[in-house]
C-alpha cells in the first residue's frame, strides 16, 4: 500500500495529466472488480439453488 502511494505521488510530480490517467485506470479497475464480484456471487447463488 505505501509503495503504491509513493509511486503515485512521483508520477503526480512528473505530469498531472499522468495523474488524472491513473485515477481514471483505478476507477475502471474498480468497477471491473465489482462487476467480477457480482457475476461470480450471482454464479455461486445459481449454483447454491441447483445443489439445494
């Protein structure tokens, strides 16, 4: 987590556009991630009412 955070923040001293680009990827990597989770809870719910 500290190694992320200080690798952020030197790409932020280099080009706030960088910036702006990485808070864009977190937030799409984000939604991904709940999407992912969503689909495999719902997939596991499925499978969970076939076994019972």
């Amino acid at each position: 987590m500290a190694g992320s955070f200080s690798s952020s923040t030197q790409i932020q001293r280099w080009s706030p556009l960088n910036s702006v680009e990485i808070i864009i990827c977190y937030r799409a990597v984000n939604l991904n991630l709940l999407w992912n989770l969503k689909n495999s809870f719902s997939s596991s719910m499925g499978l969970l009412h076939l076994l019972l």
